[in-house]
C-alpha cells in the first residue's frame, strides 16, 4: 500500500512538472484561430491598403485567416492602446508607422503606453513618398511660389492637414518647410487626404502633403500640380517633379529622408519564436512578385528585408533621429491640442 501511494505521488509530481515545462512550449505557439491586424486608420489610406496586401499574402504560409480591424482616432492612439493591452500571443497585432510608434509617444503626454516596452517590432515592411501638391487652378506654380507666398505671412495660405500636423509625417514635412524659409500658413484639418485633396482641385486650399497612391491619379490627370517630392530622388512616377534638395531646400532632407513607413508590431512580451515566425512569413512573401507588384499599384514601395531585430533596431534608431529635428525645429503640439 505504501509503495502505490508513493508511486502516485510521484506520478503526480511528475505530471505537475511534465505540465509546468509545457506551457511555456504551448505559448510560443500561434493558436489555430485568426489573428487581428488592429489598423489605426479608415479604410482606404496606405496604412489600410498596406494591412490588406499583407494579411491575404502572409494568412496561408501561417495556415490560419488573417484580418484587418479598423480603428481610427487620435492620431492612432486608439489602436496602438488596443494593442499594447493584448495578450502577447501573436493574434492581436498592431500595423502603424512613425506617428504610433515615435511621434505619438514623444509629443502627446496622454499616451497610456511606452513604445519600446509595450510593443515590440515583427517587420517595417514597407514604406511610402510624400508630395508637396497643389490644385491646377492654383496660381503656385513651384515649390519656390509656396515658400514666397508663405513667407507673406498674411494669413492667404492654406494648408490641407490629414490631421494634427505634429503627428504625422505629411504634417511635420510642413512644418519643417515653413520653419525654414520663415513661413506659416493656415492649417486646415480635413481628418483624411480625400476631402482635402477634393478642396485643393476646386481651389478652396493652397497646398498639401499628400501621399503618392492619394494624389498620383489626379496628378496625372491634370487636376493636382505636383510641387515638390519630399524624398531625396525623383519619382519615376513623376519623373518632372524636383525635389526638395533640386528645388534649394537641401536642409529639409538634412531633417528627415521623408519616406513614411508602415510596420506590423506585437505587444511587448510576445515571445521571440512568435515574432521570428511572422517575420519570416513577411520577408517569404517579400520575394514575390506578386507581393511586389500589388504593394507599387498601392502606391506603396517594398521594405521588408531585415530580421525582426534588426527592424527593431532601426526603429530605435529612427527615434533617436526624429527625437534630435523635433527638438532642432522646436515642434510640439499647440496648448490644449488634443489629437
């Protein structure tokens, strides 16, 4: 009787161990349920369209539905919010960019989350160009026009904001220029490109900065005038729009390489083989061309080619960069802003 009572204890014992040494193997493990790709934005934009591409092209290497949940507001603080709180299990994560995961953080102490404890970076997996544009009907024929139209000071320039202007990168690409040729301009919140995009063509707005996949048809089609591409080199799409650095604003490429991009993180404690194992069904994709293609008919360029450390490490990097020309440029949300 002894002997059966110890070896059911040891039984019990042994199992209890076996069960503790499990679950950590069960947790590094995506679960055969859909994982949630919480997009900050509204439907449409590059955030979105980018989320999209990715979730129909990573859902089958990882054998479970991937989808796509909407939740615009505040600048993304909303879905970033959603995401930081989740559980580190890799079905709940986030798809943002510099406003998230740098921007927001730095400028806006309302933020219930700290970037690099609360998520961490699976792939910065592609990237976007910014345009200085203006409706056809306008009389700014140049970038150059602009800066000396804004440097009136009279309160007859427009600006056509996606948002508040500190937290975006169209917005801090507008800024920074007015901060250097000592201009301002009216800022006009459209909450999104569309609206305001519809005002530059009737002339209602001076200018914006806007995305290429937002602005590049009715470029092309004579309604909008591209001014200036934010970026360092010429778009093959536009290949007769300048630059910042051809049109003499050298300094404005000095602050930034003005090409927005858009990552997919998890919250902070996701295990590394969960993290490993996306990252590597993005770059797997990443060498498509079918990948390629549809993120350039999105007006969206590929990026994905790092590890998830090393996207980590650029992030960080990127941070330490855009933390010196907020400060540099002395940008900080208005008294009272709430994003």
């Amino acid at each position: 009787m002894k002997l059966t009572r110890r070896f059911l204890a040891c039984l019990l014992m042994g199992g209890a161990t076996l069960s503790s040494l499990a679950l950590p193997a069960h947790a590094q493990t995506l679960q055969n349920r859909p994982i949630r790709l919480v997009v900050p934005y509204t439907t449409s934009g590059p955030g979105d369209m980018a989320a999209r591409i990715l979730a129909e092209a990573i859902s089958p290497i990882l054998g479970v539905p991937v989808v796509v949940d909407n939740k615009p507001g505040a600048t993304g603080k909303i879905a970033a919010e959603i995401v930081a709180r989740a559980e580190p299990d890799g079905h709940t994560l986030l798809i943002g960019g510099t406003p998230q995961f740098v921007v927001l953080p730095m400028l806006d102490k309302t933020v219930n989350y700290k970037p690099f404890e609360d998520f961490r970076m699976i792939s910065i997996f592609t990237n976007y160009e910014v345009i200085f544009m203006t409706g056809a009907v306008s009389n700014v024929k140049s970038i150059q026009d602009l800066a000396a139209q804004m440097q009136k000071k009279n309160n007859d320039v427009t600006y056509a904001s996606i948002g508040q202007a500190q937290l975006t990168p169209s917005g801090l690409a507008y800024l920074i220029f007015a901060k250097m040729v000592n201009g301002t301009a009216q800022e006009i919140n459209y909450g999104g490109q569309a609206p305001g995009t519809m005002d530059l063509i009737a002339g209602r707005v001076t200018f914006g900065v806007y995305t290429l996949s937002g602005g590049l048809q009715q470029i092309q089609s004579g309604k909008l005038r591209a001014l200036a591409v934010a970026s360092p080199q010429r778009l093959p799409q536009l290949p007769d729009t300048p630059t910042m650095i051809e049109s003499g604003y050298r300094e404005f490429n000095e602050a930034n390489n003005w090409l927005p991009w858009i990552a997919v993180a998890a919250p902070g404690k996701t295990p590394d083989a969960i993290v490993n194992k996306i990252n590597a069904a993005i770059l797997q994709v990443a060498k498509t061309e079918a990948f390629k293609t549809k993120l350039e008919q999105a007006g969206l360029a590929l990026k994905a080619t790092g590890t998830a450390a090393q996207d980590q490490a650029e992030w960080r990097a990127e941070s330490t960069r855009l933390a010196a020309t907020l400060k540099r440029f002395d940008i900080r949300l208005p008294e009272g802003a709430k994003p």
